[in-house]
C-alpha cells in the first residue's frame, strides 16, 4: 500500500486561502457595522431649530444683553431665561463673570463675551431682536458709568438656522453709543414651514418703561 507524501506547498496555499477568506470577511462585517453610523451622522437632529447669539469685545467691562420677542408676544432676556418656545441659554454680565480668585490670585477664564437665545420651535409671524446696554466700567474704576454715558461698543449679533443643517441667515455689527441704549439687531419674518420669509433693521422697542 502506498502512501502520498506530504507537500509543506499545499499546506501553505491552504493556510494563505484561510488567512485571505477571514479577511475578507472580517472587511465585509466591519462595513456593515460601520455604514448605518456614518448615514446616522449625516443627519443629527439638534433640539432646536434657531440659535441667535451675541458677541462683544472681550476687553470691555460692559454687561450687554439680548431681547427677543415673538409672534405670541412671548419675550426672553435675562430677567425671563424661559417663555414660549425661547430660551435664554446664557446671560453673560461682561468681565464680571470672567474673573475669578484662584489660590488667591485675580484670574481670567473664559473671556469671551458672549450670549446665546435658541428657539426650540417657532410660530408663523414676527420675531424682534434687540440689544440693550445695562451697564459699563470704565478701566480700573469701580463705579459703573451713568445711564446715557457715550461709549462706542459693537456688538455683533447672528441669526443661524441649525437644524437640519448649520447657515447663516442674518449677522449685523451694531455700534452701540451710550449706557442703556436700545438697539434692533434685525427683525424676521416666519413662515409655517419654518423658514424666514422676510428681513428687517428698523427699531422697534421690546423693553417697556415697567421693565426698566
């Protein structure tokens, strides 16, 4: 009886046909896994449909805020952080809320000077964004500076649709020229389908006399 002898070759071509089928498979299993997340990422929902911020000048000791009133007259600012379908994320109060004592020392964190409304939804009609200078400190001084003191702050102020992706809709650069000054950044227009029809800058006043 005869017995074949054992080729080492075949063994070798049998281990590299194994070695490349695992592979193979290995790829095609790590494709399926990895396609459904990068389709998912393509299209986050954010929780909201509008973000409108505010920024000034990091080196100015000025407390700035924002004032946005809707189509229901529902209005937000730092006094009302909640109302319809607004909401106030941040109230930032200048170089006040910058400062802060570590290990004794005076220390800056988080400069920037910056406010933030987001609307989680939206009514057909108008909105109104207004600034309003509520207070300002001269360098080294203590005391604030009077109502109606001429200063020469801008302001920048951006409308931004995030939902279901990031765009500009609208930024304005306002020059702001005394303490407890009113300004409109813009006014808009919504449609029923979410999306802005019309753009404004003429002032129109959100702060009543009540108010201040």
């Amino acid at each position: 009886m005869s017995h074949k002898k054992f080729d080492f070759r075949t063994a070798y071509i049998d281990l590299l046909i194994n070695l490349l089928t695992g592979t193979v498979f290995l790829f095609i299993l790590t494709t399926l896994l990895i396609a459904p997340i990068t389709k998912q990422s393509e299209g986050i929902k954010k929780n909201a449909d509008y973000i409108i911020t505010m920024e000034w000048p990091e080196n100015v000791d000025c407390d700035v805020d924002m004032w946005v009133r809707d189509p229901q007259n529902n209005i937000v600012s730092f006094k009302m952080p909640e109302y319809g379908l607004m909401y106030y994320e941040r109230d930032d109060m200048g170089q006040r809320r910058s400062i802060f004592d570590v290990d004794g020392k005076k220390t800056v964190i988080d400069p920037d000077n910056k406010e933030y409304v987001t609307l989680r939804g939206t009514f057909p009609g108008e909105y109104v964004v207004n600034v309003h200078v509520y207070s300002c400190k001269a360098a080294n001084e203590e005391k604030g500076l009077a109502i109606n003191y001429p200063i020469n702050l801008p302001v920048v102020v951006e409308l931004m649709k995030i939902n279901p992706s990031i765009v500009s809709v609208k930024k304005v650069v306002l020059t702001m020229t005394q303490v407890w000054q009113e300004q409109t950044a813009f006014r808009f227009i919504m449609g029923n389908n979410k999306n802005i029809i019309r753009l404004m800058t003429d002032y129109v006043p959100i702060m009543g006399e009540e108010q201040r």
